[in-house]
C-alpha cells in the first residue's frame, strides 16, 4: 500500500435487469462473485463485491434490478423481496452508480435515477455495453440527452464485459468515498459464504442451459457444502437441490435420460473449482415444492431475505 491516505466506503450499484450490474462488479473485483446471464432477475439477493486497489477499498453493493411500477405491483412474493433488497441496498452507502445501456434510456432509469437522488447520494452514471454501439458518434449525444436536468458527479462510457475503462470509474469511486482504512483484507472479495456462492453457480447454469425453457420459479438450496481433507488435497462435497413448483417443471430441468441436469451440474463444478481453487464433488437432484416463490416463508427458507 502507498503512503497516500487510503480510502473506503459502500457504494451501491443500481440499474435495471439486465444491463451489467453483476458483470460491472465482477470486473472491479477481479473475481467472479456474483452471476451473469442474459435472463432477467439473475441477481435475485444483495451481494457485497469487495475492490481492495492502491488508493483504498470500494465495497460494492450489488442488487437484484429494480422492478419499477410493475414490480410493485406484482403478486409474487419473490418480486416484492427482491424490490426491497434494491431499495435496501441504499441504506448506509457513500455513492451510487446508476449503470444502464448505451443507447437506451428508459422509464425505470428514470425512476431508478429519481430514488437515488431522493436519497441524496452522489450518483455516477455508467454507460455500460459501449462496445456494442457501432456508432461511437451517437454515444455523446445520448449521453448529454440523459445528463440534461439530472445531476450526476460523473459519466463514465465503458464496456464492464471487456473489462475497458473501470480504471477512470475508481478513480472516480474512491474520490467520492470517505477517508477511511479498508474494512476487509485485502483477499477477501465477498460477505458472502462458499456455500452460497455454489448455489448461485448452479442457478447461473439453470439460466444458461435452459433459456427460454427456465421456469421462472426456479431456485438452488445447498443442502450439503462439507470440505473433505482426508485425501492428499481438500475436496468441497456439495449436495444442491434444484426447487421448482410442477413436475412439468422438473421434466424440463432433468432433460431426457437426465442430460440436462447433468451438464449443468458439469459446468457448475467446473466454474466452483475455478473459484474455490479446489476439487469440487458435486450432486443435483430437482425437487418439487409448489407456491414456493410466492410464500414469503419459503422464500425465507430458501436464502431469500429484504
């Protein structure tokens, strides 16, 4: 570390579904914590990123994306929760980033934008997906669209997937955050336990295997996450049901002759050694437990929490 006053404070990262919130996390960080697909309510739970740099450390908020009027109004117990935990991750930051996608500026950006000005908190726009824009030249002028009668402390254009311009955002970050010692060690990159994180994998492979086949009211419970040190390296023995609410359901994620569950359960492991930097064991069965995304105890049972 240098001799310059070193910084740290909470920054919460907001955003819509589906615009690079999880992947904008993942690149500060250095380190998968939080999972990526292009289905919407991948984030379903607040998630704590930790960036520890030269200049200090940013503990990164990251939040299932805010679900607007009609998440409001939804029935299901599991849109209300995860509207409350991104409201909740306002609570108690120094800054925000407010990230949306080049060329597209919405009615729940607008709203999104509105809460955290409400709040009171600096908000730094991230224009992510710029690699996308084939025409550059049509990015500054949107940017000056959305800048007009909106106070944001900076505007930073990047592409979070290519991992190109996040070293102006944090210099942008840390600037904004207060004059503090880190608050973790420096090799810690998440609140969130080991446990936990093989749940998400599996679930990001849910969402990658499946696409459009993906019943909404699917979820990962780890029912067994034991390190096993009697062999000459550490295994992780992990046990994951696979929850969903009909046998129709349940079909679909098996596949025929359990191909389907097979191969996520393969690209899970593969992606938990990657993290853990250890050799995975890993079982999935899929169970069915109906009205469980809309019973707000079940939810609980689950993981989920405001």
């Amino acid at each position: 570390m240098s001799n310059e006053k070193q910084r740290s404070g909470a920054v919460a990262v907001i955003g819509r579904p589906n615009v690079g919130k999880s992947t904008l996390v993942n690149a500060l960080v250095g380190a998968k914590i939080s999972i990526t697909s292009n289905r919407p309510q991948t984030t379903r739970h607040r998630l704590l990123g930790i960036a520890t740099f030269p200049g200090g450390q940013l503990q990164l908020v990251d939040t299932p994306g805010i679900h607007g009027e009609q998440g409001k109004r939804s029935g299901k117990a599991m849109n209300r929760m995860m509207n409350r935990a991104a409201r909740g991750a306002l609570e108690g930051v120094d800054a925000a980033v407010l990230v949306v996608e080049a060329g597209r500026w919405d009615a729940e950006d607008g709203l999104a934008y509105d809460a955290l000005h409400a709040a009171g908190m600096p908000v730094v726009l991230v224009v992510n997906q710029v690699d996308k824009v084939k025409d550059k030249g049509a990015l500054l002028p949107f940017i000056a669209k959305v800048s007009d009668g909106r106070e944001f402390a900076a505007v930073h254009p990047l592409s979070a997937l290519k991992r190109k311009g996040l070293e102006s955002l944090v210099e942008t970050l840390l600037a904004l955050v207060p004059e503090a010692p880190p608050m973790y060690a420096e090799d810690e990159i998440t609140d969130k336990s080991q446990r936990f994180l093989a749940g998400e994998l599996v679930r990001e492979q849910l969402m990658r295997q499946l696409g459009e086949e993906l019943p909404y009211a699917t979820t990962v419970e780890v029912e067994k996450f034991e390190e096993d040190l009697t062999g000459r390296q550490p295994i992780y023995r992990i046990d994951a049901v696979v929850w969903v609410e009909r046998d129709g359901q349940k079909a679909i994620v098996i596949g025929k002759g359990g191909e389907r569950l097979r191969e996520i359960g393969s690209r899970a492991r593969q992606q938990m050694e990657h993290l853990f930097g250890s050799k995975v064991f890993l079982q999935t069965w899929v169970r069915v437990r109906e009205g469980w995304s809309d019973d707000e105890a079940a939810l609980r049972s689950l993981g989920y929490h405001d």
